[in-house]
C-alpha cells in the first residue's frame, strides 16, 4: 500500500507515482465510467498531503469526492471494479475504508464536518490535524461560507487545503507573491508573527495604528485577507501539480498549529489532453467516455427552448448541473434568462421564489438528490406563498453507479407532504410535454419527476386533464397495478405481458398529488398493486393506502417499491434485481395475488 511507502519517496519517485496513478485512473474510467477531471487534476495534491502527514491517525476529509481517486488507490484499493456492484464506490465511504473519514457525495460539508471532527478531538484531550480538500466552486456553497463565518476563531491543527481550478488568479499568482506566501509558513516567520502581535495586543493610541498599518498591509498584498479575518492563515497560492513547492510548504504546515488556509492552482484534467481541453465534458463519463444517455434531460431542454420562444416570462434555474439537467440549449438561445446559483441549491430555490413573487415563471431544474438540500426552502418561500415555481427533477429512482448519496428515491416520499404543491412522473417524453403544460397552466408550485438515462416512447390514450389524471393504458376486470414513473410503467406493461394474465389493467399514475380520486373509487372493490421506483415508506403507494383508510374502504392491495435503505453503486437494472422491482418481479407477484381468492 504506497500510503506506507510514501514518506521515503523523493520528488523524482513522487513524480513517478503521479504519473502511475493517472494512468490506472484513465484506464479505470475508460472500463467503468466516473468522475475523471475533477480526480486527474488533484493527484500532486492527494501525494504532497500523504508524504506531510499521518493518515488515518490524521484526518482526511474530501468534498463531494470527485477528488479522490488518487487517494483510494493509495490506500490499497483497485479501481479494476470501480462503482460496480461490489466494487469501489465512486465517493469516500467510511465503511469501505478507515482512511475515509466522511461521506463525501454532496457539496459544502467538509468545513463544518472538520470543524466538527476538531471540537471532539480537543474535547477528548486528542491529538491530530485535520485536513478538508475543498475545490472553488464548493467553497461558494451556503454550509461551506456558514462554517467559515460560524467564529472568527477557528480549532487549532486544521488545515484547509483549497483546490482551485476554476478561478484566474492575477496579481496574487507573481512569484514575489508566492515567495511571501510560502514565506509565511516558515518557523521564522511564524516566531516573528507571534512576537508582532503580542506587541499589538496593546490598546495603545500606537498599539492601535500598527495594527491598522499591519492589516492595510497585509490586505494590500493579500487579495485573500479575507480568509484571514475568518480566522485562518492564509499561505498561497501555490502550484498544485509542484511537488517540490507542494511539498516544502505542507511539511512545513504539518508542524504549525495555527488554522490554515493553503490555496493551490491545478488545471482539472491534468495529464490527459482531451480532459484538460474540455474538463466538463470528462467531469463524469460513461464506459470508453461516452456521455450518458439521458432521454427526460435531453426532452426538458428543447421543450424550455420551445415553450421559452413564445412565453417571455418562462426563465430556467440550476445549480452548478446547467448540462446535466439538460439547459446547454437553452443557455445559448437565451442567456438572459437562465440563472446557475452554482453549487447552492438553497439560493437557487429562492431566487425562483423571487422571480415568480416579480412575475416570471421560474422552472427549477435539478437532480433528485441535490433538491433534498433545499426542503426548507421549497416548504417556506415557495409552498406557503405559492408561489408558480415548476421543479423538474431529474434522476429521480434508482441512479445506478454514483451510489448510496446519489440515489434519487426520497422526492416522492418529501414532497407529497407538502401543502400547496402538485407532483407528476410522466411516463415517457411525450408525456412530459403535456405535463409540463397542464402543471404551469394550475399557477401553483409543482413539481415533475423522472429518471435517468433512456427511456422508451410508451404511447398513450389520454392527455393529462383534471378529468383523466391518471390514464388507463390496459382494459381488465383483474389485478389493477397502479404504476407511478417512467420505469415503473414500462416494467407494469412487461410485467403484464409476462404474467400472461390477460385482465390485468394497467394504470399510468402520472400525477402522485393530487390523486385520482374518481378511477380510486372506481377500483376500491379490485385487488390493486402499487408499483413505483421510489421508497414504499411514505411514497405513492402510502397516498393511495392512505386516501383508502380516510374514506374507510376495505381493500386488498399490496405496495410494491423499495425498501427504506441507502442504496449501494451498481446498475439500474442491478438495483432493480436487488430490490426486486424488476418486470419478472412484479409479474410474479401479480400472478400470485391474481390467484388469490
């Protein structure tokens, strides 16, 4: 395990290993998929780190993740098997290894949780250094700002290592100012700091005009005093794919306790020519880096393109996943009128709030499992007031190698209980049109659910209306299977086809709330299955049980969907297996009720 070895290499082998893991890295993502700029551009950092300090006795924590390739491999784990069933996650997981220290998936937690991991470590008379690698778009999001500002006084031994790839630096990078920078990390420098400000510790009339000399210095040179007035000591910016300044300046941080913040430059996708050319497009990619196939993304940005040539008020709202939710089109014919609030779902929320409370008609796009950061904001600027805002919610259900934070199954569960808010999961992209229209034409908040990757055409009967909510897409006099989603409709028609049980009747559930209380009335003497790619617990199925019991109807029913866990890395079709939510699942199931008496 090179974590053991890494001490005793210089920078030559240093080097030598660099270029060894970016080569297994490329060579894993070329077979599997994953994050492959983000990991390519944060090697020389990963290897300075492990060559300055101790870990696990240390503490690493990553944010979000996609950063930490370099540091699986070298604590002994193959990327052969990467976010394959069974296989490496994609992410740091504390179960997968001791050298995890926190979940990493989501953006922003990394302060507050290394702050945190400081606290009890000083309170239970321990002693290491804390360490949180946090790239620039991630330090704008509202937990990482609120840890920074929570005291000005910041745990000593932590160490905050910013990975900047995306910001230009200008006078801050000459090499007068790096020099000072590194300078500032030396023992010399720090004895004289200490002794300076002992001395401006004075309430002087002189004691207060040379703290004030000092900081109009210090913020002269320093465009980052800012990170200083929080209470970290700043040291940067330095290159971060130089070994030998990478490594010179932490070996030299491993010995201060004072906070700090050690700013380095890196170039995402270092090493691999078409990742440094075009670093989004090989932020995450499939098997050969492919881009994945994502049928709801693609069909959402040309309705909004469509829908936006002749509505003026219609404006689009992301957080930092403008391509992944598929608005490329849209930015491009209409810049005026797409706001990426980056990695804060929070503020994007909110300011759709603000459009809608000025008289546009806000469309918030996001993936399933980054709108949970936002509940708050959805219940109380958006739902009390309600206010017209749209959420389309992208890879809702099972999201397949991404893994256990990823995974897109609680939004049915959440926000089915929210007042004021209508919720549908068409079953194909021609449905999504109609329901795109009929949720905006209610002025009321909704939202609009559906999964990734491909998804069949599945035809249809009856367009969305407050008279056919739910469309029947099977006549029978047997087992009634209300499928809700995409998925969830298209394994109920092949599960029909399986069953080989010809009066089944198969129900599009495109609306989750409200319900279809006239074909649920219809149906309360039939024996009916819910089916749905979402958690059983509080889902649709929980709706439909729950509207039987409020109007005390007996009724044989069975809610089928998944199990109230964290989902692990592996296929959709593997998850689905796992969860038994497949076609030949839930035929199964169909023909044993069926033969119920």
């Amino acid at each position: 395990m090179w974590a053991d070895e890494i001490k005793r290499y210089d920078v030559r082998q240093l080097k030598q290993l660099a270029a060894q893991l970016r080569e297994e890295m490329i060579g894993a993502v070329r077979e599997n998929g994953g994050h492959l700029a983000s990991n390519l551009g944060a090697v020389e950092l990963i290897l300075a780190l492990y060559k300055a300090f101790d870990f696990p006795e240390d503490k690493l924590l990553f944010d979000v993740g996609h950063q930490a390739y370099a540091h699986k491999l070298l604590t002994g784990r193959s990327l052969s098997d990467l976010r394959k069933k069974g296989g490496a996650s994609g992410f740091p997981d504390p179960e997968e290894s001791e050298y995890d220290t926190f979940v990493a998936g989501h953006s922003g937690n990394s302060l507050a949780a290394g702050m945190g991991l400081c606290f009890a470590r000083d309170l239970r008379g321990e002693n290491y250094k804390v360490i949180c690698l946090i790239g620039d778009a991630s330090l704008a999001n509202g937990m990482a700002l609120e840890a920074i500002f929570a005291s000005e006084q910041k745990p000593k031994n932590f160490i905050v290592v910013l990975n900047d790839n995306g910001m230009a630096i200008d006078k801050t990078n000459s090499a007068l100012y790096r020099s000072l920078s590194k300078a500032t990390a030396r023992r010399c420098y720090r004895k004289f700091n200490a002794f300076l400000d002992k001395k401006l510790r004075t309430t002087s009339a002189f004691g207060r005009k040379l703290r004030r000399l000092k900081y109009t210095v210090k913020g002269w040179m320093n465009k980052n005093y800012f990170f200083e007035r929080c209470g970290f000591k700043y040291v940067g910016p330095v290159d971060g794919h130089d070994l030998t300044e990478l490594t010179g300046v932490l070996s030299e941080l491993e010995k201060i306790e004072d906070p700090v913040l050690l700013h380095a430059i890196t170039v995402k996708g270092k090493g691999f020519e078409e990742a440094e050319k075009d670093p989004t497009r090989y932020h995450g990619v499939g098997k050969n880096f492919a881009e994945s196939e994502n049928s709801f993304s693609v069909a959402l940005g040309r309705l909004l393109s469509a829908r936006a040539e002749s509505d003026p008020s219609l404006v689009a709202v992301t957080a930092a996943m403008s391509d992944g939710v598929g608005l490329t089109e849209f930015s491009e014919k209409f810049p005026d009128r797409i706001m990426d609030a980056g990695i804060c779902e929070e503020a994007a929320v909110t300011m759709a709030a603000g459009m809608a409370r000025g008289g546009l008609s806000p469309v918030v796009c996001l993936y399933s499992t980054f709108l949970q950061r936002a509940f708050d904001q959805i219940v109380h600027d958006v739902c009390i007031p309600k206010l017209p805002v749209l959420f389309c919610i992208d890879r809702a259900g099972f999201v397949g190698a991404d893994g256990k934070t990823h995974q897109g199954l609680l939004d049915i569960s959440a926000l089915r209980a929210v007042p004021n808010l209508n919720l549908f999961a068409p079953k194909d992209c021609a449905e999504l049109s109609d329901v795109f229209d009929y949720a905006r034409s209610k002025g009321l908040p909704a939202a609009i659910r559906y999964p990734n990757g491909y998804a069949p055409n599945l035809g249809g009967r009856y367009k969305i209306s407050d008279y056919y909510l739910w469309e029947t897409l099977s006549e029978g006099d047997g087992v009634v299977v209300l499928a809700c989603g995409a998925r969830a409709v298209a394994r109920a028609l092949e599960a029909k086809k399986i069953a080989g049980v010809a009066n089944v009747q198969v129900v599009n559930c495109r609306s989750v709330m409200p319900l279809d209380t006239r074909l649920l009335d219809y149906f309360a003497n039939r024996k009916i299955i819910t089916f749905e790619e979402g958690y059983e617990t509080g889902g649709f199925g929980a709706a439909v049980a729950e509207y039987y019991a409020q109007n005390n109807c007996t009724v044989r029913m069975k809610i089928i969907g998944a199990p109230r866990v964290f989902v692990p890395h592996a296929t959709v079709s593997e998850q689905a297996q796992m969860y038994k939510l497949t076609a030949a699942d839930l035929a199964r199931k169909i023909q044993a009720f069926d033969s119920q008496p």
